[in-house]
C-alpha cells in the first residue's frame, strides 16, 4: 500500500492507493512483504523468503511442485531478467512463462538441469503479455532459488493509458482515498499518462455509486493526449455528509487493455471514515497444537472494509482499537497484542506455546490510515487452549527402562527419521517458530544461551543479524565430522539439537567447549558466560532458562546416532568412549571432555517447559521423530553418557548421583522445580549419615518455616510445600555438619 501526500488551498489530502506492479517493476527480496502486483502460490504452506543463498542474500525459494511466484503488470513489458539457481535441482522442470489475461501461458524458459550458483536470464516478453509467473512445473528433488528480478517497460506502438494521483500510481480497477471537510470542495488532479506511440483518447467519463452527488468532473471531455504526453484530469469532492462518501469513475477511452478504466473514489467527509455497523460472527478455531492455533471468522455484514485481530494470554481481551490509528501485525494495545490487520477472515498467531489459553478478539473497520473508524462495542471474542504434547500414543512401545537393550530400544525410536536441509532451518525454524511479532510489523527472535533479543524485518538473514544455526553438540564432536558428504547427513541438520544464537557474542565465544558451571568468569553477555569450572577446565555456561534445554538438546544427539557408523576417518582429537557417547576429550588443546552430570543436573534444575513442549511437537512434524528426554524426563537416568550404556535401578532423579558437579561446588544442593508454585524439592547429595536444619528465609531475613530433616548417605529427597504462601523471591538454607549453603528459591 502506497500513501500519497497533497497540499490543497484549504485542507492537507491524503491518498491511499492500491496498485499492480508499474514499471519498471523490480525486487531483489530484501522485504519478506509482496510487492503490489506480485502474488504466490505456495504448496506446502512454508515460508518461501531464505537467506541461505542469494546475489546477494535473501533470495526467493520454490521447492514443491506447483510453486508459483506471479507477477501482474499494468503496462507494455519490455523484458524480464532474473537470477536462477538450483539447489540439489534434478530431473524436474522449472519454467519461466508470460500471459495476457493470466489464463493461457506461453513459455519464455525452461529449465531441467539449473546449475547451483546464481546465473543471470534475460528473457524477451510479448508487447501483449500483462502476466509472468516462475513456476516450479515438477519436483524430482531439489529446490530452485530466485533473485534480482526485474521487468522493464517497453513501448508500445497503440495508446496506453495510466494515471496517477500526486506521485502514486492508480492502475486500472483501484482505490484511492481522500478527505475534505463537510461541504467543502476539494479538487482532485489526477495525471493522466499516454505511454504509447499512438494518441490517447479520453472519449467521456461517468460517476456512479451511492455518493456520486458529492462529486464532479471538473475537465471537460472528449481529450485528446498525444504519445508519451500527459494532460491532467480534475475532479470535484464535496463531501455532503461526515464519513465515507463512495463513488466510481469510469473512463471511456481507446487503450484496448484498459478501456474503461476505472477508479474507485473512496472519499472522507471530515477526518474519519464512516464506522461499521456490524462485528463479524461465527469465531471458530481448528484443531489445536502445542505449536499453532488458528482461527477463521464470517464476514460482518454491510462488508465493512477490514478487521483487526487483537490476543491476551490467559484472560479476556478488554482493549480497543483507537480511531484513526493504522496498526500493523505486532503492535501492541495494553495487554493486547495485534494478530492481524486486513480483509482477511483468517489468522495464526506467532509465538505458540503448549497448554496456554489464549483470548482473541476481532474489530471491523473501514477507512485506512488516519482515516480508519472501528467499531469498538461488542467485539467478536473467544478463547482456545493450545494444548499439551501431541506425542502419539504407544510412541514409546517396546522401550522399558528395565530392559538391557534400553538404549538400543530408545535409539530405534527416534532414528531413522526425515532429514532436513541445514539451509531450510530459516524458513523452517526461525519463521515458523522461533520468530514472534513484535511492534512495527518486525519479528524477534531470541538468542537460545544469552536471551538476547533480536529485532528485525522479514525476511530474517543470518548475516545481517549477527546469527547462528548453533550446534549445541558441536559438530567437531560428532564421529561423522570427517566422512564425505557430512553437512548433508541427518545428524549434522538435525533440528532437535540446532538452536539460534548469536554468533559474535555467543556462538563464537563458547565454539566447542563442553558446557558447564562457570566458577571463575573471564567472559559475560547477557545471561551466559565463559570461564572456568572448579576443576580449572573452561567451560561455557548459558542462560538459566536455557540450561534443560540445552541439555536435553545435547543428550538427544547421543542417543539419535549412537551406533550410527562413519566411513571416513573418525576426529582423532576426540576419545569416545562408546559410539556417539558424550567426549572425554575435545581436542588436543582442550583435553577434556562434556560432564554429563552437569547436564542431568541442568535438566532436573530447568524441567521442561511449554516452549520445549511445542518445539518437541513441531520438530516432530518436519522430522516424524521426537527428543525423548522431553517426552519422559527420568530416561536420563537410566543412560551412561560416557559409553552409551544401560544403568540398572538408578536413583530418581539422578542428577546429584555420583555427582562430579555437585562434588565440585561443595554439596551445593538443588531445588526443584524452580520457580515453583509452592511444592518443591530439596535434593541433598550427602556423603555421611547426618541430621539437617532446612529453613525458607524471606528477602527481610524472616524464617518463613523450618524443618529438622535426617540426611541418609547419598541422594536424599526432601518434599517442601508452601502452597498459599505470597510469590516472591525467598532463600532455602541447609545448615548441617558444619556446612550453611542457602540457594534462591521463586515462588510463582
């Protein structure tokens, strides 16, 4: 949508068009919003923006048969270039091809064999054709990028009519909008533009509609315009009454593509649009998913002009639009977030999460811009719960963590599965996931170790945003690292175990060190840090809220591949100490390995949540796999990440067993779950037989309860419940055997 500014004598004009693609019509991408005239039709219902590739990047992705990206021109093209790539492109037929009306398609180009790497056509176009379209005819394998294209004007040897209002185009069949005030004339001086060789004749011009008295055609016709000339074309608005006075021009003329051409004059008695009668009925959702709710709606009657889709989290909506306002996807009101602006009757929401209820509430308008009216009384309103995990029943069949084939049953479970390409983790992951609206139609996406939060436009781009496709378990790691073909094999794309982050700050701080608990920092950013652990070993440390998940990520790629053999030579810098078991060593320079008590110990310390739930759910649905320390948190107990092998009657939860970590912090004990409700846990590792005083402090100091508890040798579990007591922040202390260690506790 285009805004358009003029000053009048006595009043500031606003002109609002909508237009097919005017040329030169050209777009290389770097906007994930179609230009107006272009349109797409995409099959499997994924984003089609990437910025894996391009000259330069982002570019333009087909990759199912059936794609189309469609190009509507309102004038005589001259030619179409474009840069083309294939990607794993064979036996397919992609085409490049140009119409009239859009019906019947002449071929410019056909491609069987593209090559990978971005090459430049030039294609000749028909001085008749209004319609080109990139069309992926038929999927073999691969996809095919697009970039840098461009339609140029050509000249035509007849009259061809376009017109325009101040700097804006108005092609044929359009709206422009315009106020003045009640019974104030405000000409309107429209441009009319002869880009043919032959003369342009303006033959007469009528006005229709339910407002046409309110205005009048100040120039007089027939007129003649000569080739590539102009001549100016005047109309009267006198607006009888306050808010939307609608009427239609039809211009008889000789252009044989446009006669007659039409303008829809939507004009504004005073500063607002006239307000809707009616909110739309009948709010109906589709089956929910952990990961994606949507809904659709009936169009209110007296066809108002659009809708805005308003959501809260967990309670009615109660705010509302305000008049005159133009809001974009993202904006916020209150507590509200904007799903949706248009004539749409549809919405998806970004930012789903499992087992969250979620309220929405839809206002009809009309008008645009600052002349936009809602109806703000009786919204359309209702709620719909997301839902919990959508594991199938029986997933698990056949694994019991009584069996000593245990880590072989688990293995077969969740591998073999669907490959993903590593490049489509973009569209794939980060659009369709991991990206939420935020203000000014832009989307944010956070960093997975530091909770940084990156604001951009669509489409995203790695690059530009400082970005990772992060292995949590590091690539050098895996056994495969050197065999041939490696970045196209399933464990190297997994998208279980790739999360964003940053790259400067972050990815490329923590490189392949094993995670951690950081004793001495030498590095901060945010919520994650570098430094040393205990035992002097550098490690890496991220984010509390990202510390299971980081874990249960890393634990997940062990017990996907192990067993899976490699061809090539194994990294010599790595001891493993069974197939796809965690590292003891990294490398030569780093002559330790991955603590997988640390990250039993995370796990437990950061249970899974909703966001894990949902990621669990939609991973599911590219890959036909799941991460199953999600689905069954206490499988981690029953593992020897060391050497990939079964452990019979392990303590539950396990994360203190043996517990190297917590050996090094001194008996650091662990709450969970934390933040909490209310219940909780005490986990003591003790190494004698001992009594405990177990006392929850206030932020003033004040003991809120206390407990004399007998600690046994080994793991000891300690029910805590403070159900009613006020959310805040408080302190648990454990005073015995000489030792006082006090850890924060959330109430929520």
């Amino acid at each position: 949508m285009k805004k358009l500014s003029t000053f009048c004598v006595l009043v500031l004009l606003t002109a609002v068009v909508w237009a097919q693609a005017t040329l030169p019509a050209t777009w290389n991408f770097a906007t994930s919003t179609l230009p107006d005239g272009w349109s797409e039709t995409n099959v499997n219902g994924l984003t089609q923006y990437y910025s894996g590739s391009g000259n330069p990047a982002p570019a333009y992705k087909l990759d199912a048969t059936g794609d189309i990206l469609m190009i509507h021109v309102a004038t005589t093209p001259g030619t179409i270039s474009y840069d083309l790539t294939g990607n794993s492109f064979s036996g397919g037929t992609f085409l490049v091809e140009e119409s009239d009306l859009g019906a019947v398609w002449t071929t410019l180009h056909t491609f069987t064999a593209p090559a990978s790497g971005y090459t430049n056509f030039i294609d000749n176009a028909s001085s008749t054709s209004r319609y080109f379209r990139f069309y992926y005819e038929n999927k073999v394998s691969g996809n095919v990028g697009i970039d840098n294209v461009n339609i140029t004007a050509g000249v035509s040897a007849n009259a061809e009519m376009l017109v325009q209002l101040g700097t804006g185009t108005v092609v044929n069949g359009e709206t422009v909008y315009f106020n003045s005030p009640v019974g104030t004339n405000t000409p309107q001086t429209f441009s009319v533009n002869n880009l043919g060789l032959a003369n342009l004749n303006l033959a007469s011009a009528s006005i229709s509609g339910p407002a046409a008295a309110d205005y009048a055609l100040a120039t007089s016709l027939p007129l003649d315009i000569a080739g590539q000339s102009s001549s100016s074309l005047v109309i009267d608005f006198t607006p009888s009454t306050a808010g939307s006075r609608n009427a239609t021009i039809t211009i008889e003329n000789n252009d044989a593509n446009a006669n007659p051409y039409i303008i829809y004059l939507y004009g504004i008695g005073g500063t607002l649009a006239t307000e809707p009668t009616n909110q739309p009925t009948a709010l109906n959702f589709a089956a929910p998913r952990s990961y994606r709710v949507s809904g659709t709606f009936t169009s209110a009657s007296g066809n108002p002009d659009g809708y805005v889709v308003l959501r809260t989290i967990g309670s009615t909506v109660t705010e509302i639009p305000a008049d005159g306002t133009e809001y974009q996807r993202g904006d916020v009101i209150g507590n509200a977030q904007v799903v949706v602006v248009g004539n749409g009757t549809s919405f998806r929401p970004s930012g789903i999460v499992a087992n969250t209820n979620y309220h929405f509430a839809v206002f009809a308008y009309n008008g645009d811009g600052e002349f936009t009216n809602y109806l703000t009384s009786s919204p359309l309103i209702g709620n719909i719960n997301s839902g919990g995990s959508l594991m199938p029943s029986g997933y698990y069949n056949g694994v019991s963590t009584t069996a000593s084939s245990f880590v072989t049953d688990l293995h077969n479970i969740v591998n073999p599965h669907t490959t993903q390409f590593y490049s489509s983790f973009g569209p794939l992951m980060m659009e369709n996931f991991f990206a939420r609206d935020t203000v000014d139609n832009q989307r944010v996406v956070t960093c997975s170790y530091s909770g940084l939060n990156e604001i951009y436009t669509q489409p995203f781009d790695w690059t530009t945003n400082d970005f990772a496709r992060e292995h949590s378990f590091p690539q050098s790691w895996m056994p495969t690292v050197n065999d041939g073909g490696f970045q196209s094999r399933p464990e190297y794309s997994d998208y279980h175990m790739i999360v964003p982050a940053n790259q400067n700050n972050v990815n490329g701080i923590r490189s392949n060190y094993p995670l951690g608990v950081v004793v001495t920092p030498t590095y901060n950013y945010l919520g994650c840090k570098l430094g040393f652990d205990a035992n002097g070993n550098k490690v890496f440390e991220p984010r509390d809220a990202d510390k299971g998940d980081a874990a249960r990520c890393i634990l997940y790629q062990t017990i996907c591949y192990t067993g899976v053999a490699y061809t090539g030579a194994p990294n010599t810098d790595v001891t493993y100490g069974g197939s796809w078991s965690l590292p003891q060593t990294i490398s030569n320079s780093v002559n330790y390995g991955q603590d997988q008590y640390v990250l039993k110990m995370w796990h437990y310390q950061d249970p899974v949540d909703n966001f894990e739930i949902a990621r669990n759910d939609y991973v599911d649905s590219l890959q036909g796999n799941r991460n199953p320390f999600i689905d069954n948190m206490d499988y981690v107990c029953y593992i020897d990440f060391s050497n990939m092998t079964w452990i019979a009657n392990p303590a539950i939860p396990c994360a203190a067993a043996g517990i190297g970590e917590m050996k090094q912090q001194r008996e650091q004990f662990m709450i969970m779950p934390n933040p909490s409700s209310g219940a909780f846990r005490v986990i003591y590792n003790s190494h004698n037989s001992r009594k405990a005083t177990i006392s929850v402090l206030d932020q003033t100091g004040r003991v809120v309860t206390n407990s004399q508890e007998f600690l046994h040798t080994g793991i000891n579990n300690i029910n805590m419940d403070m159900s009613g007591i006020a959310p805040g922040l408080y302190y648990v202390n454990v005073v015995t055997g000489g030792k006082n260690i006090t850890e924060k506790l959330v109430i929520e």
